[in-house]
C-alpha cells in the first residue's frame, strides 16, 4: 500500500507539472495578446487542475508577471471575489 501512495504522489506531481506549464504558456500568450491576463482567463482556457486549485496561484509565480490590480472573478465558485491581474514584465 505504502508503494502506491509513492507512485499515486509521483504520478499527481508529474501531472501538476504538465498542467502548469501549459497554463503558464496560455497566461504568457494571453497576457501578450490581451496586455493582462487572470486565472479566470487561464481558467476557461486550460481547465482546472486535477489536483485541486490551490495550484492556479503558482501560475503567475515564475518572475514573468507583475500584478497591476484586482478584479472580482467571473467564476460562480468564487463568489466574485478579488482576483488577481496580471501582465508580463
């Protein structure tokens, strides 16, 4: 049991690491595009992380994007909560 933890971890990880890194080109190609860009837009575009949403954080967490303000989320799980806003550096 303990040997399908470990692999169902490495499994979860890999993945996490395929989904951020393709949300992270979408943010790049959005925020290039568009001037600034937000997890809703990645959101709709790449679809949630199978491994829950405290990853969507991470997205805009490589030193390609400076945050210029808030607006509240179009997501109805969000309750239209303060969201952050993001362009390139």
């Amino acid at each position: 049991m303990r040997n399908d933890s470990k692999r169902k971890s490495k499994t979860s990880g890999s993945s996490t690491r395929v989904w951020l890194e393709k949300a992270r080109k979408y943010a790049t190609a959005h925020a290039a595009k568009h001037t600034f860009v937000t997890t809703d837009n990645v959101l709709a575009a790449v679809g949630e992380s199978t491994n829950g949403g405290s990853i969507t954080g991470a997205i805009f967490r490589n030193g390609m994007f400076t945050k210029v303000g808030y607006t509240p989320s179009t997501r109805p799980s969000c309750h239209r909560r303060e969201i952050g806003v993001w362009r390139l550096k």
